[in-house]
C-alpha cells in the first residue's frame, strides 16, 4: 500500500476518533452542582438545559463528522477524485479552466451536502433551545450569498495559484505566499464596507448614555475609533457579541443588537475595554503576522509535494495536475493542520486573559466584565465545565469559569 495513502487514511481516522474521545470526556466532565460563582445567574433548570445543550451540539458534530470522514475517505477509495478528473478533462479546456472545473466542483459538492446539516442545526437544534431567529428565506440567502462569495473570491485565489504554480519556476510557492497574502489583506480592508453588509445591517449608535460612555473610554486610553455601529445579530439568533471589524484606523466597533439589549452600560464598556485590549496589546498585529506566516508555510510544503508520483498514485490518479495536487496537499496536510488549531488555541486563549486583564485595569471595573461573561454564557448556555481536551482541541477562548476565576483574584487584589 502507498506510504501517503496510509498517512492520509491515518491522519482523517486519528482526528475523528480524537473528535469522538473528546466529546466523550466532554460529557463526562458534566457536574450535576452549579459552580458557586454562577449560582446567580443560572438557576438548575437554566444549569440543566446548558448541559442538554452542550449534548445536543456534541451529538450533532459528532454525527457531522463521521459524515465527512466517511464521504472523503469512500471517495478516496473508489476513485473519486481521477473520475472527476477525467470527467473536467473531457471538453478539453485550458489547464486553468480544468482546474478551476475541478476544484469547482469539489467545492460545490462539499456546500451542497453541508447545507443540510447546516438547515438542520439551525432549524431544529438552534429552534430547540430557542436560539434562532433565521427565516427560511434569510437561511436560503445566506446560503447564496456564501456561495457567490466564495465563487469569486476562493475562484480567484484557485486561478491565481494555478497560474503561479504552472508558469513562475521553482519559486512559485513565493509568489503564491505573496499573492493569497495580498488577497487576504484586501479582504479584510474592504469586509466592513463591502463584504458584511452582504449580510447584516450597520446602523450608527444613536447618541446617548452607551454613545458617551463608549467615547469617553476609547477617549481616555487614546483609542482611535472610525465609527461606533450597532448590528442586527437579532436577524439570526438571540446569541449576543461584540466585535471589531477593519484595519488602523478604519476600525470600527460592532455590537449585536442583543448585546445592547441584555447587558448595562457598565457592562458593555466593559466587553469593548477587552476588545480594545486586543488592538493595543498587540493581539491583532500578531494573529496578522502569524497568520501570514502560516500561509507561506503552506504553500512551501506544497511546493514539495505537488510533483511527487507517489501522492498521485494514492488517489489512483491517470494523470497529475496542480488542482488535484492542490487537493490532495490538504489532505496530507490534515495532521500538521490539527496541530497548528491546537498551538493557536493555545496562544489565543492566553490573550484572551491579558485582554480581560486589560478591561479590568483599564475601566477599574472587573466587577462588571465578570457580571457581562456570566449573563453572556447564561444567555448562550455556555459549558461551564469543558474537559481539558475539548478545551484544548476546540477552545479559542479559556472556559468562562477560569476566566471569571482570573477577574475575581484582581478584584481581591484591589
Ligand atoms: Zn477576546
């Protein structure tokens, strides 16, 4: 049997038996007493209904998964992918057009039997713990805005690549790096103005107690701020947030409707001092450079392994092409993936630390950044007892007990 063939078959078995052990522990960490610090803001019935919630989106990844797993290696096994490529081969099209066909169609497959787990979750799990507010005709939208989207971006990108790699020589994964680089940056200039709008609408904060109190922080520790916006999170779900969008100073705050609705102003200032810890200890820039850094990585890698035979052979492949390479890359890739999740989990939850440390220190107000973590993971039903391996495999943000932990030993400090 081919050496990538068993690394690949491998790698996809290991990370959903992983999957499936972590859901296991994960239901096992459950402790049927409220942690004392939450006692407040969960009652035994809302304490229950978080754990029945956290068991039913466990259920459905779960399922979800050995799904996937399932489709991709049974399509690796029966030949799959050569059949498609013979198939893009025939109308005897340019290289780049086979291979934008190609790719293509892959990607259109994977939406196309993605859409009814995702109508199902959001239907019927969603519904069931009287989260979603979609309509079927937002569902319906979304779904094909999403899937023009990524047609003209994720297309570009793939001709892009394709190119490089056919026509610039040896160093073509540089170019590649630099290119998808390049994409990248301009999509996050333009997500604000051009991109989330597809989706939501922005209107501006109207003046008053919110408006003042949020300038006056952003005022006092020298945040510049383009616009201060309230989005209507409500049009999916009652689940609340806030968030930053834009790069320098084109940032701009996000704050779900529902966040407005929930939360005190105290507490709203509070979730944006963490927000504004973020930008100013330097998380974004370094997410930024990490980021690109990975990219570049990955398309080295890929560089390496576009042209070997054995790779080809693996998936039965008559002939070999960069877009089937390009595939296949990925799924080679599916171990060394799986470990950058964890390392940047790893990273981002210790940010996310220093960031509720930031608010803390700079609204003097840890009192209400812990009250505003408790209502939120009330109000999402958050796990309030992870297992350590489920934290560590899918958590970018530290479990909010441990979180509430740290603000509290501040506030015993004070
Ligand atoms: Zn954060």
């Amino acid at each position: 049997m081919n050496a990538y063939l068993i690394v690949i078959l491998a790698s996809l078995l290991a990370a959903w038996l992983l999957g499936l052990l972590s859901d296991l522990l994960n239901s096992r960490a459950m402790r049927p007493s409220i942690p004392p610090e939450f006692a407040d803001v969960f009652d035994p019935a809302t304490y229950a209904r978080s754990q029945e919630y956290t068991r039913a989106t466990m259920r459905f990844s779960g399922v979800t998964e050995t799904f996937n797993t399932v489709v991709v290696i049974a399509l690796i096994l029966v030949g799959g992918f050569n059949w498609l490529d013979l198939a893009v081969r025939a109308p005897g099209l340019s290289p780049v057009l086979t291979g934008l066909l190609y790719i293509g169609s892959l990607g259109l497959a994977g939406t196309l039997l993605s859409m009814p787990f995702s109508a199902y979750r959001t239907f019927v799990l969603e519904n069931r713990f009287g989260f979603n507010t979609t309509t079927p005709s937002t569902f319906l939208l979304d779904q094909l805005k999403s899937v023009i989207l990524a047609s003209v971006v994720g297309g570009s990108l793939v001709v892009g690549v394709l190119i490089l790699f056919r026509e610039a020589g040896p160093f073509a994964w540089i170019w590649c790096w630099g290119f998808a680089v390049a994409v990248s940056l301009g999509l996050t200039y333009v997500a604000p103005t051009w991109i989330l709008p597809l989706f939501n609408k922005f209107t501006p904060l109207e003046d008053g107690e919110l408006r003042s109190a949020i300038e006056a922080y952003a005022e006092k520790t020298g945040f510049e701020l383009s616009g201060i916006f309230v989005m209507d999170g409500s049009r999916r779900s009652t689940k609340g947030n806030a968030f930053f969008t834009g790069l320098g100073k084109r940032r701009r705050i996000a704050l779900f409707d529902t966040l407005i609705h929930d939360m005190t102003v105290e507490e709203i200032v509070a979730v944006l001092a963490h927000e504004v810890g973020h930008a100013k200890l330097g998380h974004i820039r370094k997410r930024l450079v990490t980021g690109i850094a990975r990219t570049g990585l990955i398309f080295w890698l890929m560089s390496l392994f576009l042209n070997s035979r054995g790779l080809f052979d693996a998936f039965g492949m008559e002939h070999m092409s960069v877009h089937a390479g390009l595939i296949f890359f990925f799924l080679l890739y599916t171990p060394i993936s799986l470990a950058m999740t964890v390392l940047s989990g790893l990273i981002s939850r210790r940010h996310e630390f220093q960031a509720d440390a930031f608010s803390a220190r700079t609204t003097g107000d840890a009192r209400s950044m812990i009250s505003a973590l408790k209502k939120l993971s009330a109000r999402n039903l958050s796990n309030l007892t992870p297992h350590p391996l489920t934290v560590w495999l899918e958590y970018g943000h530290p479990p909010v007990l441990q979180r509430v932990r740290a603000l509290k030993q501040r506030v015993g400090a004070a």
